[in-house]
C-alpha cells in the first residue's frame, strides 16, 4: 500500500513536470476517460445479459411431431408406355 509519504512524493513530481496549470488539465481527461470505461463496461456488460436471456428464451431446440417425420420414399422406376403390337398385314 502507498503510504502518506509515498503519496506527497508522487504528487510533487507531478506538479514538477507537468506544472500547476496542467494538472487540473490532466485530472479532467483522466475522470472523463475513467467516465468512458464504465459506460462501456456497463454496455458491453447489459448487451451481454440481453443476449443471455434471448438465449434462454430460444434454447429449446424445436422438434417435429412423431407423424410428420418423414420416411425414405422407395424409388419409383419410370414407366414406358407400351403400345400395343401392330398386326401388319402385308
């Protein structure tokens, strides 16, 4: 853990190199980017239990009735018409 000591340090090299004009700067671009994190977090985090709980809705799988099952037809073989002999008469 950072102690008191620790933190004072931290802090006085910050305004060191960035200046007593900057780092309200930079303190606002870092609570609007920790702003921006937990939106998407919060998104990504929402979308994903909607889409669990469209997932739960449609999981059943759908069966089919037992008579509308369909059964392997057999093949069915073409049919030549016959024609009858003809009597030829010569």
């Amino acid at each position: 853990m950072i102690g008191g000591w620790e933190l004072v340090l931290i802090l006085a090299a910050f305004l060191i190199f960035f200046g007593a004009k900057r780092l309200p700067e930079l303190a606002k671009g870092l609570g609007q980017g920790i702003k921006e994190f937990k939106k998407a977090t919060r998104e990504v985090t929402d979308e994903l239990s909607n889409a669990m709980d469209d997932n739960t809705v449609h999981s059943a799988p759908k069966r089919l009735p037992a008579s509308n099952v369909s059964q392997p037809q057999p093949e069915v073989q073409p049919t030549v018409a016959q024609t009858p002999p003809s009597s030829s008469k010569a």
